[in-house]
C-alpha cells in the first residue's frame, strides 16, 4: 500500500468565532439589536414635548455607529430595523388608547422601512474609511433616510408623522430649507449632519474627516443663509383671527355651549374670522336650524364669519368631518375631511382588523371621506376676499394639502383639531408643530384652533406668534400679517423634488452596490470586503 503524501487539506479552527463575522454568538447579536432599539429612542428627545432640537442633529450617532460596527451588511440591516422600531414606538406611545396592542406590530412593520439606512452606513463607513466613500455617505445616508420617511409617509399607511426634520419647528432660520424643498429637506439636512458627526469622530485618515466636517459646517448654513435671503411679508395686509378652545368637555351640547360664549366674548373686538376646533358641533348645519342660527347670530355680532368644526351624521346615514363657513346670511361653504386618521376615523382591512375597537378606542365606525380639496372663500369684515385653505386635524401633517391650498389662492391655512384622547401625552405638541412647518414650506401664515390640545397661529415663515396650551380655554386673538396673494415659494412651484431625488439616490446606489458584488462574485473576491479580524484572544465585539 502506497502512502499519500502532500497537504492534507485545511484544519478546522478551534478558535472562537469572532463577532465580525456573520455568525456571531447569539448572545452579543441581540446585545446590539437591543442597544440599537434603545438607540431608536433618542431622536425622540428632540421631538416636542421634550423640544431639545439641538439634540437631533447628533441622536442618529449611536444608531448609526451600531450599524457601521456590524459584522455583516445583513446585521446591520437588522440592527437599522431595530432602531427603527424603536424611534417609531418611542415617538408615537401615545397612540396606545386608539390602537392598543397593535402598536408594537406597527412598530415593526414600519421599522423595516430603516433596514435600508443600517446597510447603507455599513457598506459605506465600515473601516477603513476613505475619502471617497466618505462623501458618498454623505450624499447616500441623508437620501436613503428621506426615502424611508417618504414611504411611510403614503396617507394609506398611516401619513407623515414624527418626520426628523419636525424637530426644527421652532427654528424658524432652519427652516429656511422647509420654503425651498419642504419638510423633507430639513430631513436630509439633520441626517447629513448626524452622518458627517459619525465620520469626524470614526474615521481615522485626516482627509475624510476634514471633508465629513467642512460638509457639516456647510449644511448648517444652509438653512440660515435661505432663510436670510426670504423677504418677510411686507404691505400685504394683515387679519385678525380668534381661535376658539373650549377644553375637555365629553358632552357634546355643552361644548357647544362653550364655544359659543367664548365667541360672544369677543363681540366689540376688531375679529376678521373665528375658528372653532375639530368636532366643535356634532349638528349637522344642513338641518339643524337651531345650531346654525346659534352661529349666524355670532357671525352677524361679532362682525367676522365663524368656521365651525362639524362631526355629524349626515343625511345619507354615514357620519363625516367637515369645516364649515357660516355667515350672518347661513351656510358660505363647507369643506369635508378626505384623509383620515388610520384607526381613529376608520379601521382599514375592517373586516380582519376590527376586533382592535373591542381593545381600543379605535373607531367603532368608519367616517366617510371627502372626495376633494378646495378652498373656502372666506371675506374679512370689511367685506374683502379672504380665501382660506382649510383643513382638518390629521391633514396638517400632509404637506401636499397646504402646498395644494397655497396654489390655488389660499392666503392663510386655518387647521382645526382636537386631541383629547391624548391630552395628557407629547400628542397635542407634536401636532401644533407642524402648522409651524406647513407656514415655512408655504410662505402662508398657519393658524390652529383646538378644542382640546394646543391652539396656536405662526406667521409666513414658521415663527410662533401666540398660543394656548392644554391647560388654557377661550379665545385666542391674533394678528397675522399676510403675503402677497400670488406669492409663491419654491417648494409651492416645485414639490417634492427632494424625496423624488433622494429615491434616485437610492435606487442608484442600491444598483451599483449588486454590480459591485456581482464583479466580486466573478473574480472570486470576497462578498463583502471589511477590516481584519481582531486576535481569536480578544472578545467579541459589537
């Protein structure tokens, strides 16, 4: 018998697997899905009520190092997932009496939706960095996260809702950015910042740090520097509007009641319009004389038109939410709610999903839509045309419909709202910040009246000029200077150009990431390029 000589063929390592690699012990996988969960949670704090806005431009940083630090793209995916549903339990806890258990699935299902931000900051940032992926992180990371807030944001799921670029409502200079690309530009500018933080203090070589840091400094101008270059409205006029806030009053005939002697308060008072909150009557204006001659008789002594919020079954059987204009002569116009609140108005799937009202305070009832926006023609007290883009509660987080309303003559956005079901929570805040948005992407002065809640009004470039918070009731008059009717800003010709391109960016760089591991695939290079293992001694690291 012949013996064999030569290698034997590679021996098995005994040495412990490395967390590097994409098995990595259970135990230290979870340890970072875990932080990365946590880590969802910190955006949060710069969110109203908490309102420490200079904290989100550095919140994403440890999400994002979890994600560069993974041992595998896939990791980091899942880790991007998990911080995602983090960010989306934290930031929307109060929809527990509407939703009950369904929150925590929500949670997931829209946490995936970041999966895609995790992979990017790893095959871009993992070490070493060099200059040139550097800059493409910077581009890649703000576009794929604008993309994830862009399709959550689709009215069928749910609408835009705790967007990061909200965080800045009470900057008014950072905002500038909101009048040239919307809500979403002050997104990709925040996530660029929180990108260029994480190279400057990761990156090792001195070139892409510099490049990380000079791009930071630039994105924070940015905003600013529009925000110099806006005019502020000038000799355009000015109207005086009352926002009417009764408080929590369950029965429905004494919030009425309540609202119509805080409107009688104001008899003597220069007022070019009154608007009451969301639900303000449950009559239907159309056939209830009483009611309607109730806010006629308000209209012709205070001299200004009344815009009552009516939840009322109509007479085709089904209950809708509308806004309706009332003169001393009757009933102007009215505008009916078409995008409702997911769970709140309406239980989408019904039939499978409906057991959640027996859990909730979900509706018991779907509300019926409107079928169309238009604006409400509106005059002030000396008889001028005051057209009034009108909308209700929820559809203050579309920018769409203000930039809709804004196109077609609106000179000021009135939201009516009422958030009793979360009266005790960051609800009412959250909400009351994004009529400041909607009036910086719009060049609109925005107000908001509330039953319950926050009623505010904010001038044509998002500044606050007055408000009543949870605690307060009556009415809250205001001066608000106007624009110029015709005046549009960029965001109003534009549109959501910046979501579109961020879409671009990702569908691009998702292209050439497959091209570039198909060629590695084909030369036998490894799949996924990363740093050296650390020594088999060292622990495991996440």
């Amino acid at each position: 018998m012949s013996r064999r000589t030569g290698t034997a063929g590679p021996v098995p390592s005994t040495a412990p697997t490395d967390a590097r690699e994409p098995h990595a012990p259970h135990r230290y996988r979870y340890r970072a899905r875990l932080a990365a969960l946590a880590a969802g949670a910190v955006p949060v704090v710069a969110f109203p009520t908490p309102g420490q806005a200079w904290l989100a431009w550095v919140a994403l940083v440890p999400g994002l190092l979890l994600a560069q630090r993974a041992p595998s793209g896939r990791e980091a995916a899942v880790r991007g997932w998990w911080f995602g549903a983090g960010f989306i339990l934290t930031a929307m806890y109060w929809l527990v009496p509407s939703v009950g258990p369904a929150l925590p699935v929500l949670a997931v299902l829209f946490g995936a939706l970041q999966a895609p931000v995790g992979y990017a900051v790893h095959r871009l940032l993992r070490p070493p960095t060099t200059t040139r992926r550097a800059l493409l992180a910077l581009l890649v990371v703000p576009a794929v996260w604008v993309g994830t807030e862009y399709a959550r944001s689709w009215h069928a799921l749910g609408g835009p809702w705790a967007l990061l670029g909200a965080t800045q409502w009470q900057h008014p200079a950072v905002l500038g950015l909101a009048s040239a690309g919307g809500i979403w530009l002050v997104s990709a500018a925040v996530a660029a910042v929180n990108t260029g933080v994480l190279i400057i203090l990761t990156a090792v070589p001195r070139r892409p740090r510099a490049v990380a840091a000079l791009v930071t400094v630039l994105v924070l101008a940015a905003g600013p520097l529009l925000f110099a270059l806006r005019p502020a409205p000038v000799g355009a006029g000015a109207v005086t509007v009352a926002l009417v806030q009764p408080g929590v009053v369950e029965d429905p005939q004494a919030r009425f009641d309540a609202s119509v002697r805080a409107t009688a308060d104001l008899v003597g008072r220069p007022v070019d319009l009154v608007v009451w909150g969301e639900s303000s009557t449950t009559a239907d204006l159309d056939r209830d004389p009483a009611a309607l001659d109730a806010l006629r008789r308000l209209a012709a002594t205070t001299g200004a038109e009344v815009m009552a919020g009516e939840d009322a079954r109509k007479a085709d059987g089904r209950i809708s939410k509308d806004a309706v204009l009332v003169s001393p002569a009757g009933v102007v116009d009215r505008y009916r709610k078409i995008r409702l609140v997911p769970f709140g108005e309406y239980i989408p799937l019904r039939p499978v999903l409906g057991w959640i009202a027996g859990v909730s305070r979900a509706a018991g009832e779907n509300r019926a839509p409107g079928t169309a926006f238009h604006v409400l023609p509106a005059t002030d007290r000396a008889g001028r045309p005051l057209p009034v883009g009108a909308l209700i509660c929820f559809e203050s987080a579309f920018p769409d419909m203000a930039r809709t309303a804004a196109r077609d003559g609106a000179r000021v956005l009135v939201y009516q709202s009422s958030t009793s079901t979360f009266q005790r929570t960051w609800a009412p805040e959250q909400h009351v910040s994004l009529a400041a948005i909607r009036a910086a992407e719009t060049g609109r002065p925005a107000v908001q009246a509330s039953l319950t809640g926050v009623s505010a009004a904010f001038d044509a470039q998002g500044r606050q000029l007055a408000g009543l918070g949870t605690d307060s009731t009556g009415a809250l008059t205001v001066r608000l200077p106007l624009t110029a009717p015709g005046t549009l800003t960029w965001y109003d010709r534009i549109g959501d150009v910046v979501p579109l391109g961020a879409l671009l960016v990702t569908a691009g760089a998702g292209a050439a990431d497959l091209r570039a591991r198909s060629a590695r695939r084909r030369t036998g290079g490894p799949a996924v390029q990363g740093p050296p293992p650390p020594p088999p001694s060292s622990p495991p690291s996440v």
